[in-house]
C-alpha cells in the first residue's frame, strides 16, 4: 500500500517533463512551428500542381 502511494507521487505529469526539457519558449516555438507547418501543408497540398506548373511555366 505505501510503496503504491509513492509511485503516484513520484510520477511527473508528461506537460512537466516538457516544460522541464524545452522551457516555455520551446514549446510556444514548436506550437507555431507546428501551426504554420500544417497551413503550409494544407495549402501547399491543395494548390500543390496548380503551383509547380506556374513555376515550371516562367522557365518558358
């Protein structure tokens, strides 16, 4: 029964090891990393072909 007991109160939530390993501006930094990277992909994906024949055509 206490050995359960200190098993739950040594157990670190996982957002504390985070903020522990990287601090606050890390984690902002990968947030808006990982937004701007998904609008890009979103974007890029859905324009993708229409973008490269545009690029391709400027060479011709």
């Amino acid at each position: 029964m206490e050995n359960e007991n200190l098993t739950e109160e040594t157990k670190i939530p996982k957002w504390k090891l985070w903020v522990k390993r990287f601090g606050i501006g890390g984690i902002i930094f990968f947030t808006v990393k990982g937004i701007i990277t998904s609008t890009l992909i979103y974007f890029l994906g859905k324009n993708f072909w229409i973008i490269i024949k545009d690029y391709v055509a400027q060479w011709f």
